[in-house]
C-alpha cells in the first residue's frame, strides 16, 4: 500500500492516488530532459 500523494497528470489536471482506491493503478515516471527517454 503506498501512502496517498497528489500529481499533475499529462492532461494537466491533479489526481491524488486516494480517487483511485479499489482500482489498479500504474505510475510511470520520466524526465523530460533525459535524451534516453526522448528517444524512446
């Protein structure tokens, strides 16, 4: 169980993992800057 946070989503809107309660849920993160992960 990870603890409850909030986030900005691609869409721009925040999300706190809390609404998601009962549903699976993936995280991924990433940096834009990285040149690995702007190549792929």
């Amino acid at each position: 169980m990870a603890p409850d946070f909030s986030a900005k989503g691609q869409d721009g809107k925040t999300y706190k993992l809390s609404e998601f309660k009962g549903k699976t849920v993936v995280l991924e993160w990433y940096n834009e800057g990285c040149p690995y992960v702007i190549k792929h």
